[in-house]
C-alpha cells in the first residue's frame, strides 16, 4: 500500500519520506549524492556484505554436506531472501576485481571484521579466475545446492571456468552465471570511485619501482594494522614485530621519496578495509617529526606510535564507529573515550613488555588540542608531548580530508589546511603547523588544479623554493575538455621562459570532493 502513497506523493514528499525498504525501483527515483540515495546506497551495500557472507557460509557447508543435508537449509535460505530482495528487475552480479569485491559497480567496502570472509570469497573466486558471479531471480532452492555442491567437487586447478559452466548448463541450473575475469583499466570519471589495483609492474623503470615499492609498503603496514587491531577486539596476543618492520620500511622508502610516500596518503578507496586513516597518520607524522628533527632513529618509533593512535576505537561498538549519518550525544561519549580507552588497551596487550611513553601520549592526546579545547578534558595541568603536539595536526588533517572519520563528506586538502590556520597557536601548535604545510604543500599534495590550459592537473609534490610554494609540482590529468589522459605531462610550476614569466600557472583549485576524482592512482 505504501508504495502507491510513494507514487502519488508530490516529489519534495517522496524525498522527505524515511526509505526503509530494499525495493530496488526506488533507487532511480532518488538523485544519487542525496542523502536518501546514500542511504540506498548503503542498505545496497550492508546486503553486498551479508551476500559475500551466505555465499561463503554456503560453499563451507557444501563441503562438508551433502546438497540435500538440512545443514545446507540455512545458508540457502538466506542467499534466497538476499537475491530477492536485492534483484528488483535486474540480477545482481559479485564481481571481483582486481582483489577488490564490488557489487555491480559499487565497491563493496569491508570492515575488519569482515575481512576474513572476503579474503576467503576474494581466494575461491580467483582460484576459479571467476570475474564475476551473478544471481537472477530464477534461482530457487535446489539450484543454489546444486551449485555449491558443483562448486566444491570440481578442482579449480584442473578444471577451468569454462568447464564450471558447461556443468551449469548441463545440470540445468537456473539464475546463476559466471564472468570471466578481467583485467580492467580503471579510468577516471566525475562521480565514480576508482579502484586502485595492481598494474603495470613490468617497467625497470626506478621512478616506478620506488612507487611500486612505496605502495607494496603501504599495503604492509596497513594489513598489520588490521591484523592488531582484530586481535585486539578479539582479545588475542598481538605482535608489533610485523608493524615495526613494515615501518621501518616505510621511514626507509620516505628518506628516499618523501612525496611519493605521502601521495600514499591519498588513497581513499579501501575504508576501513586497509585501516588507511592509521597509517595515513603514521605517514603524515613520520614527515613532519623528520621536518621538525625528530631523531632518526626514533622516526619508526614515532610512527608505530602514531599507527596505534586510535587503538581505543577498538572497544568503540562497530554500530556506533560505522553508523550512517549523525552521531547521537551517547555515541559521542562512547567516541570521546577512545583516547583513554586506548591507553588501557596498549597497557593490556601483551606483546609490549612496557608501554612506551610515546605510545600512551600518541593516543591519549591526540584529540587535546594544543590549548586543551578537544578531550579528554583533565583536571590536573597537563604539557603535551612532541609526539602529542605532532600527531594532533596530522589525525586532523587526515581525518578532514577523507570521509571515513567522523564525517560523511571529505573536504578538500586546500580546504583543510585552511581551516587549520585559522587554528594555528590555537589547537594546533603554530611551529609544527608550519612544517606540516611544508611537507603536504600550500597546495597539499592530492589537489586537484585547473591550469590556464583549462587542464586539469593533480598535485605530486611541493616545490622546494620556498619563494614560490604556491607553485608544486604537477601531473595533467585531463586535456582541455575534461577528458582523461594517461601518462600526462609532468610540470614543475616554477619554470619560467625566456621572458621571466612562469610558464604554466594554475588558474583555480578544483575541489576534487566535488569531482569525486581518486587522485592516489597517480601516485601509484
Ligand atoms: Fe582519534
Ligand atoms: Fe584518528
């Protein structure tokens, strides 16, 4: 009845009506970027998850049971109740791509906990080289075991893909098919989200191999990352010997190739998944303790510190961190106690003999502010650390400029630093901020830029003539109508011609928020 009511109601109704259903049609009448097609896009992606989750439960079932065993009952009557609601007049299709899960086009993005079941389906799909794995609404009960059981008694490396599906065809299954897997190059479009995958690794080119290595780095620190913090939730031992290599390795590669470290900042497409935000922070800390003098040495330190800076997010309900929307006063409380949470959870864990001071400050007070306006609020005089000081500029740069921290939108890394100077001897520590702006540039490294050209231009690295910091360098990205280019020039603002001029100016920041633009995949 409902939906009749929707129909008729004038459209400003439409939009104001509370959207609590799956039904699929709804989705073309909403805009997307509106805050009710967020939330379809969002119920569209907790039922990807609970998808992946039935699909895995049902193919572990079927290798221990027959397809008639009642054990099966379960996962297939989930995975009945999930396709039909998902598929309104079209199938629904799990791709894998990349080592990236998406539904349809959305990625799919997983959360610690979650993480182990998408590996697993990630592992099954690419044993098969299976692209992609759609369900129609044909599919009843007795195909989806005669599917699984299929799946789980041929053998992915003597069987191929094709084989799987002439047995599909064979056996008569009904509203299951499979796609191939491709390779795809992943292009740039205003309103898509790229996917930064694996590519292009056979250059000997040193330039790519550092980059190649920066990333691989990256992609270490951020997996020991996810490993620490879901055994702390579980309440496991954790070793830090993992994460203080991987750091190690990252100190090493940004000695080398600062802003190619820290173009690794701009990734915003795993979420959660990979922890980014850590060791966005971690990055973002180590660059300016080296800029500030931080010894050396203790530069791993700092950053395994800061890596565990929100260790306390951990006792933080997974409802409440991967709410939707606005948090309540209570989730703010909840929220506001990470910090000293944290500081009792790194007290606990017992891969650390003794706390390291740094660690403790690292994560008690990074939300403080320099003139003490953030939390946790104290009551006994209290100077906060280097460490403190360094990490509450690089948390909130990272945080404001990615969506997955607090905010839905992010903003863009121009935006950000000024928000932070209006700040600065404020909450933030003037000195420090200074040096931050040198690493991450006045125009931060990630920016997107209109040239005079009328191209557009992505931000690879501050200049180092201080004179002319508002001139980084550059890497076009589009020509002048906007279209994608691969392998774009590389301009360094500060050439001039023979006349004195500059021969390349920027005539405007393009907020990439706005254009939704990926900008990590040139640096990576
Ligand atoms: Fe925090
Ligand atoms: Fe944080």
């Amino acid at each position: 009845m409902s939906d009749i009511k929707i129909k008729e109601a004038p459209a400003a109704d439409e939009q104001a009506r509370p959207i609590l259903t799956h039904e699929r049609s709804l989705s073309r009448k909403i805009a997307r970027g509106s805050e009710a097609g967020d939330i379809l896009d969002q119920q569209m992606a907790m039922l990807g998850i609970q998808l992946v989750t039935q699909l895995n439960v049902l193919i572990k079932t079927s290798r221990i049971y027959e397809r008639t065993n009642t054990a099966l009952d379960k996962p297939v009557d989930a995975m009945l109740t999930l396709i039909k609601t998902m598929t309104h007049d079209h199938p629904i299709t799990l791709r894998l791509q990349n080592d990236f899960l998406f539904l349809g086009d959305s990625h799919l993005k997983v959360n610690a906990q979650q993480m182990a079941v998408a590996t697993s389906i990630i592992d099954t799909l690419n044993a098969w080289k299976i692209g992609g794995m759609t369900f129609a609404l044909a599919a009843e009960s007795k195909d989806l075991r005669e599917f699984a059981a299929l799946f789980v008694s041929l053998d992915p490396d003597n069987k191929s893909i094709e084989d799987l599906r002439n047995e599909i065809t064979a056996r008569g299954i009904a509203g299951i098919e499979l796609e191939e897997q491709r390779q795809l190059d992943v292009r740039e479009r205003p309103g898509t989200e790229a996917n930064t995958g694996p590519d292009g690794t056979k250059s000997a080119d040193p330039k790519l191999q550092r980059k190649i290595g920066a990333k691989n780095g990256y992609a270490k620190v951020a997996g020991s990352v996810g490993a620490l913090m879901q055994s702390v939730r579980g309440g496991g031992t954790v070793s830090f010997k993992q994460a203080k290599r991987a750091i190690q390795n990252i100190v090493d590669l940004m000695m080398d190739d600062e802003a190619t470290v820290l173009g690794l900042t701009t990734l915003r497409c795993h979420d959660e998944y990979t922890h980014n935000h850590s060791v966005n922070v971690s990055l973002l800390s180590i660059a300016l303790a080296n800029r500030a003098g931080y010894p050396k040495v203790e530069l791993a330190d700092l950053g395994l510190a800061a890596l565990f800076h929100d260790l306390g997010k951990s006792t933080i309900p997974i409802e409440i961190l991967n709410k939707p929307g606005e948090f309540t006063d209570d989730d703010w409380v909840a929220m506001r106690k990470h910090p000293t949470e944290g500081v009792l959870s790194l007290t606990k864990l017992r891969g650390i003999t003794n706390l390291p001071g740094r660690m403790a400050a690292a994560s008690f007070e990074h939300h403080m502010n320099l003139d003490f306006s953030g939390y946790p609020k104290l009551t006994v005089p209290w100077a906060l650390s280097l460490t403190g000081r360094i990490l509450t500029i690089a948390d909130c740069y990272d945080a404001m400029t990615s969506s997955r921290v607090y905010r839905r939108e992010p903003m863009s890394p121009s935006k950000v630093l000024n928000m932070m100077f209006s700040k600065s001897g404020k909450a933030f520590d003037a000195v420090l901020l200074k040096l931050f702006v040198n690493c991450v540039g006045i125009i931060p490294i990630g920016s997107l830029v209109m040239l005079e050209t009328n191209e557009l231009a992505v931000v690879l690295k501050p200049t180092i003539d201080k004179a002319n910091a508002e001139r980084p360098f550059v890497k076009v990205i589009t020509d002048p109508q906007g279209n994608p280019v691969d392998q774009g020039r590389e301009i360094d603002l500060t050439e001039k011609v023979e006349t004195g001029d500059f021969r390349h100016n920027i005539i405007r920041l393009i907020d990439n928020t706005e254009y939704k633009f990926d900008t990590s995949r040139y640096f990576v």
